[in-house]
C-alpha cells in the first residue's frame, strides 16, 4: 500500500465511488444527497488549510483517503491543529487503516500540528475502537437534530 499527500484537484474526480461507498456506510439521513462542494475543497487546498492523504494499492488505484483541514486554532492562535473533514478505506482493501492513520499523525506533526481531532460515526464502532487503540481520547461530544422534519 502507497501512502501519501495529493492535492484536492488531482483526487476529486477519481474519489467519487469511494466517497459514495463511504455514504452508504456511514449517513445518517439518506434523504440528504451527498453533493460535495468540490470548489470550495479545492479553494481551501490552493490556500493551505487542507491535506488530503491517500492510500493506492499496487496499481495505484486509489482505496483509501483521510482529509484534514489544518489551521491554527482559533481559541489558540499559537497552537496548530487538524480537523478530520472525512477518512475513508474501502471495505475490500481494509486491514491497513492503524498504519494510514498512524501514518497521516507522522505527516501532521511534521508540519507542526500540535493536536489532531478526529470525529467518528455511531454507526461505526470498530472505528471507535481503532482510534482508542491509538492513544485517542474523547474530548467532544457532537449532537445533531434534524430541523426540517
């Protein structure tokens, strides 16, 4: 498996089934269409607040992907910290993800990064247990109520 940094431009058009694997397992209301607003990733990209870590099997087909955005907080301005927008591994190539995850930590705290936050579905307990396996801790709580029903 090939780990590494690509740009939003380069991935979008390729990520697209994956990212569809990825709502299907993961969406709460699947009334809500996945619609990405491709443009404003790109933007953020070219103005250095995001990181998009792949992972390609032996012939470079992309299975995996974790995307961040990177910027100091803003309730500590000296402390640079990541937000996971989205991680995914197809589930047919999974068995790497403790390596890719420990691997996007390697990439993060070489520009600096001093705290990475990752949010995790409910529906995914296995993911939950990854990360506690990882040395992550909860921190936050993310509740969500849906207004429009």
């Amino acid at each position: 498996m090939k780990f590494q940094r690509e740009t939003a431009l380069a991935v979008f058009k390729e990520i697209q089934p994956l990212l569809a694997k990825h709502w299907e397992e993961v969406s709460f209301y699947k009334d809500i269409l996945l619609d990405p607003d491709y443009d404003s990733y790109i933007k953020m990209d070219d103005a250095g607040f995001l990181r998009v870590y792949t992972a390609r099997d032996e012939d470079n087909v992309l299975v995996g992907y974790a995307v961040f955005f990177v910027k100091a907080n803003l309730h500590y301005r000296q402390s640079l910290q990541a937000l996971q927008d989205i991680i995914f591994i197809d589930p047919e190539k999974r068995g790497f993800g403790f390596k890719f995850i420990l691997w996007t930590e390697k990439q993060l705290s070489e520009e600096g990064v001093q705290v990475v936050f990752h949010h995790i579905k409910t529906k995914t307990p296995h993911t939950i247990d990854l990360f506690r396996r990882l040395g992550y801790e909860n921190i936050d709580m993310i509740l969500g109520k849906r207004l429009d029903k």
